[in-house]
C-alpha cells in the first residue's frame, strides 16, 4: 500500500501506448482498476486533460492517484482542499521572514529599485502544491483532493492553472509549466460543482466494485486469507453497504478487516467474529446497533454452522 | 489531434457523434462544444472495435455527473441501436430465420426455461442476449404476438416462469427456485423488448417515432424519495451544504474591521512590522426558524419526506422552533432535541404530539391562529417561518388574514407545498389564498428542495450585511 518514492524501474513506463498497458501498469503497482477507470487514466495521459474523479468515500479515488504517480514514475504532489482554502496555501506565498531579512541586511545606500528587484525574485516564493506541479523539472501527479469542499472563488482560480497550466504572479510575471503534469481532482459530490470546472475535465465515476472485483483486490492486500473466508468477507461488506448506514465500510475498510481477521486467526466468518470484529468496518454508534441486527443474524451462530 | 485529411475521411461519424450530442442536449445533458471537441480528440486514441471502449471514452468526455452519465448510457443505446437498425433497414439485410426452432417440444421448452433461469442467476450477460432471441422464436410460434412490445415482453416472461420472488413449489434445485436476481431480470427484459423492437423494425422497414426518456427511465437507481434512506441520504449532503453556505458567508469580507491584537501578534512574525493584517471574523447572525409542518393524512407520502427535511433542518439551525399540526398545533422541539434517531423522532411525534384530535382533518384557521398566540412575542424581523404543506382546507375557512398576520411579524415566510403546481387551486387547495403572503415552493423532490434551501440560505445572508 505504501507508496515507495522510487519505484523499482521495470514497472515504470513513462507513456503507456493503450488502455490495455494503463490496465496491466496500474495492476502491477498494486491498483486493481474497473474498465473505465484505466481507460479514461489513459486518455488523461495522452491528452493531457484533467479528469474528475467523482465517487463515494472510500472507492479508492485518492489511492487512484498514488498508483498512477507510482506506474508513471512521477512524483505526487497532493492539494488536499478543505473550507477556506485560498491562494496563498495552494499557490505561493512570498516569504515574509527572509525579504525582511534581506532588506535588513542590504548596506545603507541601497537605492529602492535595487532592493524591490531583488527581494520579489523567485528565491523569496514559497511554492505551494500548485505552484510546485507547474513549475517542476520533472512531469508530476498533481492531485487535487476533495475538490467540493473548497468555495467557488477557490475553483475559478483553479481553471487557469487546468486549461493552461500557467500561474500568473503580478511581480514576476507568467509561470508556464514545463512539463505536462496529469492532474486528477476528486470530489466526494457533496457539492455540485461550476460547469466550467467540469467542462476541464474528463469525467470518471468511481463506485463500489462488483463483488468479484472488490475480492481480487482483498486477494491482493492480504494474499494469506483463504478464498472461501475472502469471498465470504465480500459478500458480508457487500451486505452491510446495502444497509442504510452514515458511513457505508469502503475498500480500504473491507482490506483492513481481512488483515484484522488474519491477525486474529479467524477460521471462519460466523456471528460471533462478525460482532467482535465488526468495529473494523463500521465506525457509527447507530450504524453498529443496525448492522448487527441485520447481518449478524443471517451469519447464523456458530453451532447452526454444519 | 487529427489532420484535416483524417477528419474528412471520417465525417461520416463526426456527423453521427454530432446527432448523438444533439439527443444528449434534447434530454437535458449540458454539451458543450468544448466537450465535444475533447470526443473527437478522445476517439483518436482509442480503438473502436471496441464497443466498450468506444462507450466509455465517449461518456467520460460528454456526461460529467453521475446523473447525466445514466442518462448518456440510455441515449447511447438508443441511439446506436437505432442507427444501425436503420441502415441495416436500408439495405435491406434481413436476420435469417432462426433455423432449427421449427417446433420446440415440451422437453425442449423447460431446457429453455432451465437454461435461462440458470444464464440469469449467474448473470452471463453474453449468453443473454441469444437466449432471449430463442426465446421470442420460440414464443413466437406458440402463440401469436399482441403487436404490443410491452405486452409481450411480459407474455414471454411469465411463459419462461421467471419471477424475482422465491417459487417454493417449485422442485429442488431449479435456478428460479430462490427468485432469480431482481436486476438481471430487469436486463432481460430489456434485452426482449430490443429484441422485440428489431424484429418489428424488420418487418415494417422503418423505425418507430423516438421516445424521449421518461422520469422514470432516467431516475437514478436509487431515486430520491424512494425510501426513507435515499432521502435521509441527500438530506444529509444538504445539510453539509448548508454548513459550508454559513461558512462562505463568513469568508466574504465587505467590510473589515481590522483586529489589532491579532495584527500586533502577528507582526511579531515580521519583526514588528504590521505585513499582514488580521481582520475580526465576521459571524453571521444565526437564523431563527420556525418550521410548521403538515402531518395530515392527505400529506401522508410526502411527511415522512418533510420530517426528515425537518430533522435535517434541526441538526443545523441551532434556533429552531418545530410544530406539527393536523387539526390543532403541537411544539415538537423538545422531541427533536432529545432524539437524534430519526424513526424514534417520527414514532414520538405520532404517539406523543396528540394534534389528530377530533377529525382528523386539517383545520389551517385554527393552526394560525394557535400558532400565532404561542409565538406572538417571538416573532420578529430575523425569523423566518416555513410551512410545509398542501394547503388544503377541507372546505374550511383558510383564514388568511391571520396568516398575513404571521407573515408580516416574521421576516420572511415561505411555503413547500409537497403538489405539483399543476393541483394547487384545484378542490380544495387554497394556496393562493396563502401565496400573497410567503414564496410558495412546489417541493416533492430533493432537486426542488435544493432550489428552495437556495433561497432559503442566500437572502438570510444579504439581510444581515
């Protein structure tokens, strides 16, 4: 899961030739993804495009990020996006500290221009996620994450830096990007957000997979969980998400609860580790009381077990 | 991304893309020229012998939300299985006849049966699609068709004996015996009636008029006012919503007071020197809300609705008075307060408010006048008052002039009626009565209800600058 830095150079490929590459790429850098998801990760390569990631908690929006940084070799630089997010967090920032320092250390006599030339040149900016993608050496993953939680004003900012990958600042001029950095932007839908945002963007639904999907990816994080124990444990977080719940349990829930049951050296998903263990995939008070009525009850106890 | 030459060459498709999006727009998906740009570009880099791919990249560059994504799959469709049918129409090539389907016996017919049970409950969407032509060849001979697809489709499903609930009688081991899955069912109906459809288009050698997609059609899986858990589910997104609405307000900062204490401490940072300046947050002032809602038995599908508005509504507005009334008003703050679960709220509310007291019918004079005498004092120009209701007297007097009375004490006083605009007026909805008072708001879906948060949040904001 933890995304090495430098990944091993064989599984890197800098520009996948098809989807079918993007596919087997991402698989192999341990991101099992839908159909779509790698084709439209491939189109985003090839023109250039952000894409917009819109999907419940937990379908792996952001995971999608960190394993195309990790297949294409590039670094990720991540926005996480928040109320009341402004430029000066997600752009640049001039380093206060170290102009006055500089201007303090400048000898007597220094004529204005001099000094106004020298403390706004680019060794006084703090970059910020935005700036750092545009202005990197080397192509990069820009993810700007949860999108919908920022204001409108944060987005119509954004649309300069999606169209044109440009940044301009007043005392320095235009900051075009060097490279093409491939940029994802996920929401969670908890706002709609401006048709020009969208219009940027290729669109992409994640949702919650099918269940022959979601155990290939349980197979693949904890590869010691017997099969029948791994389906069976799809089959249950397949039912609790059919329940009305706050919090529906996401993939990286129904992969720490295959670690949590190995850990504990479960045989087998019966009423009774489903109720000890069931804390790993639901995290409501009221959700508890819900999915223990429902689920725990079809399970069966252990002695109805034959 | 492609020459001149290239694009020529493929003008036949750039026309059918073009109609596509055409359709697409007719059905309410905003399609740009700029989207439609990015699908020809797309087009470029995929293959297109692949359908799914084909489908997919399409989708991504033209349908950007999730509603419009269902929407597009449906458009495709019909689109495409339209065009081809046509051309295939024009030139006249006829299926051949599904040889060896002469005369099924009786034994063949529950292989049939068995085998598509069984193609269903595994879902093997590839075998599907022959099964269902098999079917209708098979159908077809028995017994004559009705000329109606709709009709059809559901003659042949029940000859087939699939049903989505459990058939007990049926002996062990036969695939439709627990119920085949509600949703593949849905899929193979959908796949005769294509199939249906083409076999009609064969025989009269044009196509029906287009359909345009109904409500229904196009209503997500999960379609607001479902359940009880769908509108919980959205209720909730709006209520996150109207959290952050507060919050932009506080953003906006027309005009600034400059907090010096702050500015001072944060001058420390430049060595005394005042580069940013702090300013004093401003807060806006919180609403005072007083929600009236209908819990008659004329209102009956649209209260649970209403109560969870209302519920939701409580979780965020932290001076919030709530009334239910039928024939007589009952203050239910308390209750909502205390419960924070939602079916034990709507339980308390009917087992405790005691508002059906004699009839059972509603009675809007007595509930103003109740209610202003409870709140007179209250009342003032920052509350807003919202009713929710269908504003039908039941031949009673509406006593509007002590709802003005209301309306003029309160700042702002809106009305969510749960009817189609088409009913209000008619029988006897007195909303007119009303309207000249408040903004009334149809309301009995949660994009309409959206609008209505809209304006219910945007101008409390603008009063209190």
């Amino acid at each position: 899961m933890s995304a090495s830095p430098s990944p091993p150079p064989d599984l890197v490929s800098s520009s996948p030739e098809s989807a079918e590459a993007v596919r087997e790429g991402l698989r192999r850098v341990g991101y099992l993804p839908g159909e779509s998801t790698a084709l439209v990760s491939y189109l985003s390569t090839k023109l250039g495009k952000p894409v917009l990631v819109e999907g419940p908690a937990g379908v792996g929006k952001t995971e999608l990020a960190k394993a195309l940084a990790r297949f294409l070799g590039r670094e990720l630089v991540r926005l996480q996006c928040y109320e009341g997010l402004d430029e000066a967090k997600a752009l640049y920032e001039w380093n206060y500290r170290k102009q006055l320092l500089r201007i303090q250390a400048e000898p007597s006599g220094t004529g204005w221009d001099a000094v106004q030339e020298d403390i706004f040149g680019e060794e006084f900016l703090l970059s910020r996620p935005l700036m750092t993608a545009i202005s990197s050496e080397q192509p990069v993953v820009l993810l700007i994450d949860e999108i919908d939680k920022t204001d409108q004003e944060f987005e119509a900012m954004l649309l300069e830096v999606l169209s044109d990958f440009q940044i301009s600042i007043p005392e320095l001029g235009m900051v075009r990007s060097r490279t093409h950095p491939i940029v994802l932007l996920t929401s969670n839908n908890s706002r709609e957000l401006t048709e020009a945002l969208k219009r940027r963007c290729l669109y992409l639904w994640l949702d919650y997979p099918e269940l022959e999907h979601e155990l290939e990816i349980v197979r693949l994080h904890a590869p010691e969980l017997p099969e029948t124990m791994a389906r069976k444990l799809v089959e249950v977080v397949g039912m609790v998400r059919a329940l009305d719940l706050k919090k529906p349990p996401s993939i990286a829930e129904s992969i720490d609860w295959a670690r949590a049951l190995l850990l504990l050296g479960a045989e087998e998903i019966d009423a009774e580790t489903f109720t000890e263990t069931m804390s790993v995939i639901v995290k409501h008070r009221t959700d508890m009381d819900v999915v223990a009525e429902r689920v725990g009850l079809k399970l069966g106890s252990p002695a109805d077990v034959v | 991304m492609s020459s001149e030459h290239d694009l020529s060459s493929r003008l036949p498709l750039a026309a059918r893309i073009l109609e596509l999006a055409e359709e697409l727009r007719h059905e309410g998906v905003a399609v740009g020229t700029s989207e439609l740009l990015d699908a020809f570009a797309v087009l470029g880099e995929i293959s297109w012998t692949s359908q799914e791919d084909f489908r997919e990249a399409l989708a991504a560059t033209l349908a950007k939300s999730q509603e419009d994504r269902r929407v597009f799959e449906l458009v495709f469709e019909r689109f495409f299985f339209r065009a081809s049918e046509i051309a295939a129409a024009r030139h006249g090539i006829h299926e051949q006849d599904a040889a060896g389907l002469e005369e099924l016996s009786d034994d063949q017919l529950d292989a049939l049966r068995a085998q598509i049970a069984a193609a269903l409950r595994d879902g093997a969407d590839g075998a599907m699609r022959d099964l269902a032509r098999m079917a209708i060849a098979a159908f077809a001979r028995r017994q004559e068709g009705s000329g109606v697809i709709g009709v059809d489709v559901q003659r042949i499903r029940r000859a087939l004996g699939l049903r989505a609930e459990p058939q007990p009688e049926l002996p062990a081991g036969d695939p439709r015996r627990d119920g085949v899955p509600r949703e593949a069912l849905r899929r193979f109906e959908a796949l005769l009636r294509r199939e249906l459809e083409r076999a009609q288009i064969e025989r009269t050698g044009s196509l029906p008029p287009a359909r345009p997609l109904g409500e229904l059609d196009r209503a997500l899986p999960t379609g607001p006012l479902a359940d009880l858990a769908a509108v919980h589910r959205v209720v909730a997104q709006l209520r996150r919503r109207l959290a952050t609405q507060g919050l932009q307000a506080r953003g906006h900062r027309r005009h600034a007071h400059v907090d010096v204490r702050r500015t001072m401490r944060a001058s420390l940072q430049t060595g005394g020197v005042p580069v940013v300046l702090k300013f004093r947050p401003r807060r806006p002032r919180r609403p005072e809300i007083y929600v009236l809602c209908d819990v008659s038995t004329s209102v009956t599908s649209a209260s649970v609705f209403f109560l969870s508005v209302l519920h939701a509504l409580h979780d965020t507005f932290r001076k919030m008075r709530s009334f239910v009334f039928i024939e007589r008003i009952s203050e239910v703050t308390d209750i909502f307060e205390h419960e924070r679960n939602f079916k034990a709220v709507s339980e308390r509310i009917a087992s405790d408010a005691g508002v059906a007291d004699i009839s059972g019918y509603t009675d809007y004079g007595r509930v103003w006048s109740e209610f202003l005498s409870d709140v007179e004092d209250d009342l003032h120009p920052r509350a807003t008052v919202i009713v929710l209701g269908d504003a039908r007297t039941n031949g009673r007097d509406p006593r509007a002039d002590v709802f003005a009375q209301v309306a003029a004490r309160a700042g702002r006083t809106f009305w969510l009626n749960p009817e189609p605009r088409l009913y209000w007026n008619y029988g006897d909805s007195v909303i007119a009565a009303y309207e000249q008072y408040c903004t009334a708001f149809e309301c009995w879906t949660t994009a309409q209800l959206e609008d209505f948060v809209r304006a219910l949040t945007r101008p409390a904001i603008a009063a209190s600058r």
